[in-house]
C-alpha cells in the first residue's frame, strides 16, 4: 500500500492543486471582483454571449416578481418542453425541466407530474432567494430545453450532459464533460452523483471517467462505455471557451457548454470559482498547464486571437 509520503510525491508530480493554491494563486489573482456579476448573474452572462454572437439557449421568460408567477403561463403555452432557473444559481439548485405536458400539469424530465401549485411554489421559492448564492432575492430565466446530440444516448440518464473547460487568461487548459445518472436525478453535477469524463484536448476523446471516487469506464446505469467518445465540434467548442475571456473579463474561469442535436455546442453558464474534481477526471493536475500560460504572460507572448490560443492548449495539453 503506498505510504502518504508517496501519495503526497506523486500529486505534486502531475501538478494537482487544492482550493487554497487555486483560490490564491488563480481566483484572487486574475479574477477582479468587479466583473463577477457577469458570471454570477445567467442573465447577464447571456445577454453578453448574444452581444458577443455566441450561441446560448433561447429566453422564453424573465420572471422578477410574484405576480408574474400566475402570467407566466401564457406565456410558455406554446412549449411543451422549457427549463426554469434562477439566475444566481449555484451547483444545479433549483433548476426545473420541464419535457411535456398532461392537461394542465408539467412533467418534469423524471417522469413525476407537477401541478399548478406545485410549479407556482417552486417558482416563488426561487424569487425568494432559496436556491441562490447567499440566499438573496433572485429572479428566474425560463428558456429553451436543449436536446442532447445522439452521441450521448447511450451515456447519460435522462438528463443533459455538459462539458466544462477550464479557461485560464483566453488559453483552455482541461475539460470534461458530466454525464447524469439516476443517482444525480439526471442532473449533470459531480456532487449530486453524475460522472466526469477527462477529454483530450488535442482531439477532443473521451479517455477516463470517475464516480464519486471511483474509476470508471463504463455508465452504472446504461453499462455503455465512457471512453473513446468524439465530442462533436471540439475545435469550435476550444475557440468558443477562449473567446469568454473578453467576454468575461475574468482570467479563470470555468464555461459550460451543451451540445443540442439541432443548434449544436452552446453556452450554457461561465463560473468564476470551477471546482477541481476536473483534475480526478482527467487524471492530471492543473498546476502545470496554469504555470506555462503564466509563462507566456510573464514573457509579453499572450495572444489576443482566441483561435491562437486554442491552437496552442491542443499543441501542448494533451491527456497523459
């Protein structure tokens, strides 16, 4: 059995870094506070991917007030499938799918009927603030349901994967994609049980999953494979992440992107503060890839072209 000594040896060899390391050296240095609403705030986030003419879902609804919680049913007659969220979500909270109808009632995308009430009350908990950062008043954004690419049927349950890349002062340095389970309730959240699948780079292949702790290589619940999977557009998916760095003005950030079978890869959400479950996943450590950009800024060779920055992360952060 290895020793802690060698554990400890071996993590700082591949280059894994913790909270405090990102949050100081990464999050505090390069991310002004100033910008965070611009990632903190969905709506906001949106409306500057638009200015910027990248893809996002299309908004169906903005609700800021209770009354407009009884209104908003004329409004979405015409849909029959839609998602709520609040707009300072944080981890998946509070997102409400919405795939069909029965009369009256809204079926939620695990099968269960909501009523009236039920989907009234849910939508008033959001205003009030119950599934927001710091629990402040909020308001909610109804729009599109997207429609995963065929590539993903048999890897996920229910729900809609995602893939999250790292982006570090324009340059993408790691990603993965998030594949739902029945235990994350098709929700494409590591915490909640979904599992993150590392991607190459250079070639955008699947390579290895991981499960809570677990190794994976194959979906618990489907028992397809993980590995080996082409992600659909990986060079578009690469210059649209390094574009969110003028478009955010935050020099880490996490851009999470779907890919739907009729409008292909769009802009889910940026994050300021990404989690590091993407270093188990990808079985390597992020110190190093974020220390040879720091490189390139120390020397004057950051590139100002979002396709030359992601040429340069698939030249030189391929998957080991």
């Amino acid at each position: 059995m290895l020793n802690l000594f060698t554990v400890a040896k071996r993590l700082r060899q591949i280059g894994m870094i913790g909270l405090g390391q990102r949050n100081a050296d990464f999050i505090l240095a390069y991310n002004r506070r100033r910008f965070y609403p611009r990632v903190d705030d969905k709506l906001i986030t949106k409306q500057l991917a638009i200015d910027a003419g990248l893809p996002v879902p299309e908004l169906y609804a903005v609700v800021r007030e209770e009354h407009e919680i009884r209104e908003l049913h004329a409004k979405i007659a015409a849909y029959d499938q839609f998602v709520v969220k609040p707009a300072h979500g944080s981890g998946g909270d509070g997102i409400l799918v919405i795939n069909g109808r029965r009369g009256d009632k809204y079926r939620r995308s695990n099968g269960h009927l909501m009523n009236r009430e039920e989907f009234e009350h849910h939508l008033s908990n959001g205003l009030s603030g119950l599934f927001s950062l710091g629990g402040h008043p909020d308001h909610l954004l109804v729009e599109y349901c997207v429609q995963f690419d065929p590539i993903f049927d048999q890897v996920s349950y229910k729900g809609v994967p995602d893939v999250r890349i790292i982006v570090f002062l324009g340059y993408p340095v790691m990603a993965m994609i998030r594949l739902p389970t029945r235990l994350s309730d098709g929700k494409a959240n590591l915490h909640q049980g979904a599992i993150g699948v590392g991607i190459d780079i250079p070639t955008g292949v699947t390579r290895r999953g991981v499960w809570g702790s677990e190794p994976v290589k194959e979906h618990p619940d489907t028992e397809h494979t993980i590995v080996g999977l082409n992600i659909p557009r990986w060079q578009d998916l690469l210059e649209m992440a390094s574009r969110c760095y003028e478009l955010s003005e935050l020099g880490y950030i996490g851009v999470d992107f779907v890919l739907d079978k009729n409008h292909g890869p769009m802009i889910l959400e940026l994050n300021a503060r990404p989690g590091l479950a993407i270093q188990i996943a990808n079985g390597n450590g992020l110190e190093h890839r974020l220390r040879r950009i720091e490189a390139l800024k120390d020397a004057g060779q950051l590139s100002t072209d979002p396709a030359e920055r992601a040429a340069f992360a698939r030249a030189n952060f391929p998957t080991v």
